[in-house]
C-alpha cells in the first residue's frame, strides 16, 4: 500500500483551485498547509477580499499562511519538511532555502508548453500570436523563473475562436489532472532546451491599445479574444475611444463594420462608449445617426 505524500501547496487566483482540489481530493497526498497572497482591497469600498485558494483551503480545514513575502518569513516554514513543494499560480518566486524544504521535490505548474512561453502571461500570449496549440508543463522550480527541468507536459489544440476564459479554465483542468497523475511517478527530470527558450511580458493597459490603420481585423480580432477583460482593448474610431468586448471576423446580426488594414473587415459585436453601458455594435451605430 503506499504512502500518502505530504504537500505544501502554494497558489493564489481562481486558476490555482482545480490543482488543489484534485490534490485534497486524492488519498494518496496530504495538504498540511496551504500559502496564498494577502486578502486585498477590491472595489469602491476597498473592502478586503480573499484569495480563491484561501477560500478553498478553509472550506477544508486546511491551515492557511498569507505572508506580503514568503521569502522574508522563511522561520514559518522551517519546521516542515514536506514531500512535496507546489506552486500554482502562487505570485512569488522563491529562494533557493524554500525550494530545499520539501524531501522529494519542489515543483511548479506552468501554463504553457515550456521552454516557449516563460514569463507571467503565456495564455494571453499564444492567442495574440495566433499559435494552433499550447498545453502546460509541470517543472522542477529553481530560483530562475520558469527554467526548472521539466517533468511533464500536456498539449491542447488552440481553437479559431479562442478566448482567454476558455483556455485558462481549460489549462487549469488540464493542469490538475498533470499534477497528481506525475507526483504519483517516479519523477524524471528533463533539462529545457534553452535554444528553444521564448518570453512572455506582463501585460500593461498599453497592450489593449489597437489601431485599424495599422492592424488587419483578425489582428484586432486575436487582442479582443486575449485581452479582455484584462487589461482590455481600447480603439479610437470617429474620434471616440472605444472598449471593445467582443467581435468577430464574420458579420452577425448584432455587428457593425470596422474597416482595416489591409482591407480587412472586424466585426464589432459588443462595444463600451465612453461613460456609457456595453451595447450591441448595432446600437452604437443608430445612435451615431
């Protein structure tokens, strides 16, 4: 009969709580402890709002640890010695003492095919470069960000219409099923090929900025399926910036035209005017009349 393995699990957003799900729900791991971001002021109240992880974590009794930075609070760990060290999605990147805690092996979801994609925003990334596929990748963590050896990987095909939601709660599943399936191995590590190796930035409010004189439709049409809602698409057309929600390279019953570069055509289905409420493309267009 085997040994239930111990885990530390560290994660933060909505992304991280199928992986942690999947490891509390598995008799053959131990969650003794879970670490997340602090609680942190949401809306015109600035009331303040826990983590998703935090959120599951004591819906299961486990013990919760929210330091500003876990590597200044190392003494709260010292005492464990965990089999394994998880991070999903945690926020931190770790020194090399924490990484030494566990007896196994510190590991870390990843939700891109690495070594391509290492950085804070590969499911934002791959659609805006318009890839055919993408996967997640579990790794050994080393103080480098996303450049540990890889002990899994999974791939999925990117579809035509792609959004951010959907292929983040889709890796995020994928992820979960990764994760318990490769800690129940024997673990083998293999080296990234750094010849291979691509970046990804963290996106700014700047990256949602399009312009149709210099983008063709399906390039604005690629930032609208990647950026929104964060940090969203903003086009100035007729001397109004507009937020653009949701379009389409196909004309639909709600949509209204966008001439392009390259005398392509986006489809504006779903749009924001200035201080006003989203609206159908349509609507916006009798309104200018």
């Amino acid at each position: 009969m085997s040994v239930t393995k111990t885990i530390i699990f560290c994660g933060t957003p909505e992304f991280a709580v199928p992986s942690l799900a999947a490891l509390t729900e598995d008799p053959f791991f131990d969650v003794v402890l879970v670490v997340t971001q602090p609680d942190k002021p949401v809306g015109r109240k600035q009331e303040l709002k826990p983590p998703p992880i935090k959120v599951f974590a004591q819906t299961h009794n486990i013990p919760v640890l929210q330091p500003a930075n876990l590597n200044s609070n190392f003494s709260a760990l010292e005492s464990q010695k965990p089999d394994f060290l998880v991070t999903v999605a945690y926020g931190q990147i770790l020194k090399q003492s924490i990484l030494d805690l566990p007896t196994i092996a510190a590991v870390n979801i990843h939700p891109s095919l690495l070594p391509h994609c290492r950085g804070s925003s590969p499911i934002q990334n791959v659609i805006l470069a318009g890839e055919q596929e993408t996967g997640v990748t579990l790794q050994v963590m080393t103080e480098e960000l996303d450049a540990g050896p890889v002990l899994a990987q999974v791939t999925t095909p990117i579809d035509e219409r792609e959004t951010t939601k959907t292929l983040h709660d889709r890796l995020s599943t994928l992820s979960a099923q990764l994760l318990t399936e490769t800690l129940k191995q024997t673990l083998d590590p293999k080296p990234q090929d750094e010849s291979q190796v691509t970046f990804c930035k963290k996106l700014t409010r700047e990256n949602g900025n399009v312009d149709p004189s210099t983008m063709t439709a399906e390039e604005i049409d690629r930032s609208v399926r990647a950026l929104v809602p964060w940090p969203g698409v903003l086009c100035s057309i007729d001397g109004n910036e507009l937020k653009l929600i949701e379009t389409s390279l196909e004309e639909t019953d709600d949509s209204t035209p966008l001439t392009c570069t390259n005398n392509s055509t986006l489809h504006i289905v779903k749009l924001q005017p200035p201080g006003k409420n989203p609206m159908t493309g349509k609507d916006w267009e009798r309104g200018k009349h």
